[in-house]
C-alpha cells in the first residue's frame, strides 16, 4: 500500500516564501507530482521530479530525496491568488504494467497581507 | 479549446436512481481516468482506461460501471445512487508511456438526495 503524509493547512504572508513538505511510503516508486487545486475547480499540474534533486519552474521549485520518501515544493514571491491546495502524488508502477497515482490529502494554503 | 470536458457540471438527484457523467478529451490521449473526490477534498482513483482496456479498478462498488467506446471518451454510469456516492467527480487523462501527467477536466458535483 501507499502512506502520503502532507500538513493539512499552512498560513503565509504574501511576498514571502513558503515550504509545503510531503513525505510518502510506496513500493514501485515511479515519480512524484505536485497539483494546486483552488476551491471549485479541477487539480492542475504544478511539477514532476522522478530523479532526486530540485527542479525549478518560476516562482515554483520542487524537490525530491527517493531514499528520503521525501518532496517539498516551494512557493517564492507569494501572491493571493496563490491561496489553494496543493496536493502531492505519488506514481506507483502496476505489477502487471501501467502506472496508479495516489493522491494525498491536500495542503490548504492560505496567503494574507 | 477545451482539452478534458465533462457532462454535466452538475448533478442533482434522488436515491436509488440511476445516472451517467460523460468525459471526452481531445488531447489524444490514450489513457483516461476517474477519480472521486469527497466532501474532505480527498482525491481517489476509481478506474483508469488504456485504449479503451480496463487496466485499473480500484475497490469501488459494482453500481459504478466505465465504459469506453473509444480511447477519447470514458462515461461513468452509476446505478442505485446511494447518498454516499454525494461527491465531485473527476475524469483525467494522461499520454502513456510519456511523463503520464495527467489533465484533469473541470468535474462533476454530484448530489444524492
């Protein structure tokens, strides 16, 4: 089975730099994904690491530790309309081929002035 | 323009009825999903489709039924709605054996009453 643990809120002042850990337990680790969702609307696609290391895109990095079962994905220069959920996911390859994503539970971030 | 779309947007019906949510993507995707996602923003898969093959059915009641005529469209038929089954819906897809990041149409809220 799969474990993908993320905080549940995270409060953060607009302008700033925030951090949203995820760490995860899997058995056919094969890559990791970040989505934000804002309330009503569908998840859209953030990053992807499958090697360890940062990958940088804009305001937005993500990084990724395989031996660690660990990701974060870091948010620059907040801004408002950067209030939403920020899921984790992990894929998993299937035993009989094709690949599952496994979403965790989201992060509800908030950004104040 | 749209690249994943579904209908309806929204769903409102008795229980024990008997509805279907319909997902078309013209991204040329060869792989669609659905997932559920409850009333605690928890985003879970429920089937995948390969080229119109099952290739992920995750445990889910026999009352939900896919159905893919063809790699483009993946309908959803639910029978004897249950007011559990009150949640949004989402349909995905994803280019195997690509990085499989998966696009996400804009969802279907359904409301068991």
């Amino acid at each position: 089975g799969q474990n993908i643990d993320q905080p549940t809120e995270m409060t953060a002042t607009e302008g700033a730099i925030v951090q949203i850990n995820c760490t995860y337990q899997t058995s056919g680790f094969n890559g990791l994904f970040w989505y934000q969702q804002h309330a009503g609307e569908a998840p859209t696609f953030l990053s992807y690491n499958v090697l360890d290391g940062l990958e940088e895109k804009g305001r937005f990095s993500s990084f990724l530790s395989r031996s660690k079962g660990y990701s974060y994905l870091l948010l620059k220069e907040l801004q408002m309309k950067d209030s939403a959920s920020y899921l984790c996911a992990v894929r998993d390859l299937l035993t009989g081929g094709g690949n599952k994503l496994t979403f965790g539970t989201g992060t509800q971030l908030k950004v104040e002035l | 323009d749209t690249a994943v779309s579904q209908t309806p947007k929204y769903l409102v019906t008795q229980m024990g009825n008997d509805k279907s949510i319909k997902c078309e993507q013209n991204l040329g995707h060869d792989t669609m999903y659905w997932y559920k996602q409850d009333s605690k923003k928890f985003l879970k898969i429920m089937f995948s489709y390969n080229n119109k093959e099952l290739i992920i059915n995750e445990t889910v009641p026999n009352r939900f039924s896919p159905k893919s005529p063809d790699k483009a469209h993946l309908n959803l038929h639910i029978n004897s709605l249950e007011l559990g089954d009150s949640a949004v819906y989402f349909c995905a897809s994803s280019q195997v054996p690509r990085r499989e990041t998966q696009y996400f149409g804009p969802g279907t809220r359904l409301l068991v009453l």
